[in-house]
C-alpha cells in the first residue's frame, strides 16, 4: 500500500517507467507490489491519459476477486466424435491437421505488443475465467517472442515418466491432475514445478491457417505437439490401415531432455486447416478459431483369466477386492491387475478364481473389468477386519469391519461426514484421495484439516487438480459455516440399523440440548434421572430394537462427531400437545395411494409416527395379504385399518 501512495503522487512519465519496472519485476520472480495494487496503479495510470502498455488485453480482474481473472473472449472446448461417424466429421477432399489430444490443464499465454510476456491464464470455468498461473510456467514458456500482440493457446501437461519421478502415492493419481494442482499452487515443491510442461497448439488472435500458425509457434520456441497434415480422406486412410496413431505410436511423445518420453492423452484432434472464423470479442484484439473436432479412442477389449483375488482395504475403511490377472499386453503394457469394485460385484458377477473375462485399458489409463465370458464362484471374502481382528459384515453393497474401537470405524465416519456436506462432483475415488494425502486417519485427524487456514487449505488441495479442488474446498466451507441437526449427527456416527425413519423421529421428538447433556454425562460415567428419560424417548423412537442397541452402544462415536462440531447443533425438537394419532405406532404394507415414503412424510408432517411391525400399535395394509407384515399383526393382535379407514379416524382426530 505504501508503494501505491508513492506512486499516486509520480508524474505521468514516471508512473509509465514504475509500471514498466513493476512488471518487469513480476516475471523474474521478484515481484515488489501485490496484484490487486499493481493492477489499481495501472488503472490509475490510464485513468490519467497514460499509453496502454498492452498489460491486460484479453482479460480482466473480476471486481471483488483477487484469484479469478475473465476472460474478455471464448476459451471454449471440443465437440467429440466417435468410431461410428468419424468419417462423417468433415468431407473427404478437406485438409486437416491431426495432433495428440494432450491430457492436461488448458490455459493461455498473453504477449504484448513488443513480445514481451504478460501473463498466462487457465481455463478456468467453462473458458470464462482463469486463474494466474503465470509464476509456474516461467521455465517452460518463452519470456519474449518475436512479435506481438499474441495469445497462445496450449496444454500444461507432465509426461508419464516425469509423474513417476515425483508421484507421492505410488500406483495412484494421474499426470492430468498432477498437472493440473501445480500449475495453480502457490507453494508447492520448485523441483516438482519444474516438470510442467506447456504445450503450444493454437494462437487465438491469429487468422493464419493451423499449419502456418504452427511454424509461428516453432519460430517463437514454443514446445509443439506431433502433428500430421493432409487430406481428409488420407487420414482416414492412416488411421484404419497404418499405425501411425496407433497408441503406443511416437505420434504420442516429446522430447524432454533429449530424451523421448510419453505424454498423457485421450484421443487426437482434427482442425480444419482450410478457414478460420472469427469469433466475437469484447477487448480489443480479434479472435479466431479453426473448426475442430476431439476423436476419442474406444477402448478395446481383451480377453484374459483372473489367476487369484487379493483383498486390500481402502482408505475408507472398505475391503477392496483386485484380480489377479494372467498377464496380458494391452497397447505395450503388460496388464496383470485391476480393480473389482467392491465384494457384492464380485458376487453378483461370479468374478472368482478360473472366470474367464474381458478387460479394458479405460480412457488409455486404469485397467478395468468390463464383462464376464466363463464365470467362477471360486472366491473368499475376508471374514475378519486386517486392523482389529473383528468380524466382517455387509453394508449395502461393500465389505467392512463390524467393531466401533477400529480404525475402519473412523474411516467410515469421515467418509459419512464428507458425503453429507460435499457438492456435486466429489466422488469415492477423490474422498479416497483425499484422506490418504492428508494422511487423515480418525475424525479429529480430519477436523484438523477442516479448521486449516483457508488460503493455506486451498493451495494444498490443488494436488486434487484444479476443478476437483475448487469443490472440496466448496464442501468444506458448507461444513464449516453450517451447524448439523441431530439427525446429522447421528448419520455420521456409522450407527448400524439406524434409518431413516428413527433418525426423523429423534431429530424432531428429543431436545438436542438435553440429549447433548446425555452424551457428556455418558462419556463421564454419570447418570441421572433425567437421562433415563432421555432413554425411553431413543427406545420410543427408534424403528427396531437392534437398532436403539446400536445407537446406545455408539456413544462414544457420536460424543466424537459433537466435539467435531464443538457441540454446537441445530435444535429441532417440536413440544406438541399430543393428539391420538400422536400416541399411536403405525405401520405401512401393501399398494397404497402413493408411494410409501411419499405418504410416510405427508402423514408425519400432521403428527403420524411409524416403525416396525413389530412396535406397532396399528397396521395400515390395502387388502388381507400372506405378506409377513399382515401376517404378524394377525398373530400379535395388532390393529388393522384400511388407508380410507386411517384418513377418516384422522379427520376426526385433527
């Protein structure tokens, strides 16, 4: 701030030369001013009559934000077209330039007038906004290039060999996302920077054909992809009765240190090298584009015999199943395992010992089981956890440990807790990620990293890439910023046989402050009258009794998860005056008006309680049935009524 009350007060000439040094200073590394002051200074300066120094053409600061920067024109993404109608994508007699179609971060390079460097941005959101990311690619992008104005456009990338050399989690993670995290990191390891790599295929204000932009990017030292030029026709030619892009072809590589390594990629890219279109542009430059289309690859299938079943645990606390696969060379690789989902898929497929099975290299990447040709049900499931010594037991579909004082009881409340908060687009595969990368092991572990510095937070998290980043920095802001119910709470404590319904009927029927009370006077070996009360409403209100067992023998996990929220939740107990149906247990069976769970909320919203049959006071049941549910109100003694029956008893009671 004080450089900018200096500069306030420099004549017109002199604050051009300190704008000048300013930016000279940035791009070696030795910045003297912080972004939002540099960009107010120059503001300042053209506000006063000052020449555009070409800082700033084709984006701008989005008001209020100081990691985003828009863009004044489209930075959009490719069409894809498959095998079925790859010759119908352009007509035969066009030419065309065929390139890799990288598997990296997207971004573009901005050059001045006289050469100079201005900035590079990412893509960023849907090509709309970018983020700086000018400081980690110095090493990998020309300082000056002969002429100028120019915005090149290209892919930070890392080849598979760098990745393996820097690679924190041997056999996991991608150079994509490797990629794609340092770019937009702020602190992260020199050395590890130093392995990016930006890729130049295109330069956006250029109305050049492809060809001759590409010996423009040559000329300018860039580093360009493989490329092939030709007819249409020719290509479709190569491409079915050559191997010139076949994929393990050097059509895929660069030279990186005079040695040739293999870039991460998903497809190739088919420009028109005949026209390029001007698109609209809200800055002062003009913008082109060739029409271009992504080709991507299918993934070819193979056939190969699972040898054995190796079981790991996840670090989510689940028994992974692997198949140990009779080696087989899919595009030059020798592929011997691949994953198995979880222990239902192996049962529901008969994935075992001798099954004969088709496999896939998936997006050129992960090796993966697509299909079944002789089944086996030759396979063990692990009967016992790896970490306790504990009995296994099914939830839903997947494998995990049945004691509450294990490890994998953590794993499996992190995961509950990130899954009730995350956004759309976080899935098992980067929760997994996650808590191994931060190493995060029980649920104060993961409070740990929840309550980090948020700027801190936020670089550490582009290891993730990126989007993905962007998105659990989301979920752990929605966290952070709002208290859970009490339902909440008792979902995250992995309580078994614990649904729905008594979650609903204790989050509205029990006061969170006393019941709060009741976990601390049970962590500390006290117990008082009121707590007994607070034990009948939890027997009242859970569904079954193996269930309210469960909950009373979960205290110390949910005592946990309070202390993860500092015991501050939402209270939404409502005290109501209680009417008959109020007082009554129900139960639903049969084809009714709507759904089941439909009319379970509606009935609930006017005081209606239900559980299992075997707690019922009253069945509400379409017709006599041989259905367990009619069967045991019969043998009990409990009281049957038609739905028509209930609503008109319930009119009478409201």
């Amino acid at each position: 701030m004080e450089e900018l009350k200096d500069f306030i007060e420099l004549n017109l000439s002199e604050k051009k030369e300190q704008i000048k040094n300013w930016s000279q200073n940035y791009y070696e590394g030795n910045s003297k001013i912080s972004d939002k002051d540099f960009d107010l200074a120059y503001k300042i300066y053209l506000e006063q009559g000052g020449e555009d120094l070409g800082i700033g053409f084709g984006y701008a600061h989005i008001p209020g934000e100081e990691t985003f920067i828009h863009y004044c024109h489209p930075v959009g993404s490719l069409d894809n077209i498959f095998n079925d109608n790859v010759e119908k994508a352009f007509d035969k007699n066009l030419n065309v330039e065929v390139t890799p179609k990288l598997d990296g971060g997207s971004c573009v390079v901005y050059y001045g007038d006289n050469g100079k460097l201005i900035r590079a941005l990412t893509r960023g959101d849907k090509g709309k906004y970018g983020i700086d990311i000018t400081k980690n690619l110095l090493h990998t992008i020309p300082l000056k290039i002969k002429s100028g104005p120019a915005a090149i456009r290209g892919e930070v990338c890392m080849t598979w060999e760098s990745f393996e050399k820097i690679n924190k989690i041997p056999g996991k993670g991608h150079p994509r996302n490797k990629a794609s995290g340092l770019v937009g990191s702020k602190n992260s390891d020199p050395n590890d920077i130093k392995h990016l790599k930006f890729i130049a295929y295109d330069i956006l204000n250029s109305n050049k054909l492809k060809s001759d932009i590409r010996n423009d990017l040559q000329e300018f030292n860039f580093l360009i992809p493989m490329a092939w030029i030709g007819e249409f026709k020719d290509f479709i030619n190569a491409l079915q009765n050559t191997s010139l892009f076949d994929k393990n072809s050097g059509f895929y590589k660069i030279y990186n240190n005079d040695k040739l390594e293999s870039l991460p990629y998903d497809g190739i890219v088919i420009a028109n090298n005949n026209k390029r279109n001007k698109v609209m542009s809200g800055c002062e430059w003009d913008f082109y584009i060739s029409p271009s289309k992504a080709f991507k690859f299918d993934d070819e299938m193979f056939k190969t015999t699972i040898i054995d079943i190796e079981w790991n645990m996840s670090g989510l606390g689940k028994f992974k199943p692997v198949a140990i696969l009779e080696p087989t060379n899919i595009d030059g690789t020798i592929i011997k395992r691949a994953t198995l989902n979880n222990a239902q898929f192996i049962i529901d497929n008969k994935y075992g010992k001798g099954a004969k099975v088709f496999i896939v290299k998936a997006c050129s990447v992960m090796p993966e089981i697509v299909g079944v040709i002789e089944p086996s049900d030759d396979f063990t499931l692990p009967e016992k956890c790896f970490y306790c010594d504990s009995k296994t037991i099914f939830k839903k579909r997947e494998l995990i440990c049945s004691a509450n004082d294990c490890i994998c009881n953590d794993l499996a409340m992190i995961e509950n807790l990130i899954n009730e908060y995350k956004v759309k687009g976080i899935g098992e595969k980067n929760l997994e990620y996650f808590v191994e990368y931060f190493k995060i092991r029980s649920i104060e572990d993961l409070k740990n990293v929840f309550r980090k510095d948020e700027e801190t937070l936020a670089d550490e998290l582009l290891v993730m890439g990126v989007a993905r980043s962007k998105l659990m920095m989301d979920t752990i802001n929605i966290c952070n910023h709002n208290k859970p119910n009490l339902a909440t709470i008792l979902r995250i404590s992995n309580i078994s046989d614990l649904g729905e319904v008594s979650l609903d009927n204790i989050n509205s029927g029990i006061d969170s402050e006393k019941f709060i009370q009741y976990c601390k006077n049970q962590k500390n070996d006290i117990l008082i009258e009121e707590d007994k009360v607070i034990e009948e409403l939890l027997f009242k209100h859970c569904a079954s009794e193996p269930a309210f067992l469960n909950l009373i023998n979960s205290m110390n996990n949910i005592y946990r998860v309070l202390e993860f929220f500092n015991f501050e939740i939402k209270n939404e107990f409502v005290e109501k005056s209680e009417t008959i149906i109020m007082k009554i247990n129900y139960c639903l069976t049969g084809t009714l008006s709507k759904p089941r769970k439909e009319l379970i909320e509606e009935l609930k919203m006017l005081g209606a309680k239900f559980t299992s049959i075997s707690k019922a006071d009253v069945l509400i049941a379409d017709v006599p049935s041989e259905k367990t549910k009619y069967q045991t109100a019969l043998k009990k003694g409990i009281k049957i009524m038609t739905e028509e029956e209930f609503m008109k008893q319930l009119k009478g009671d409201l």
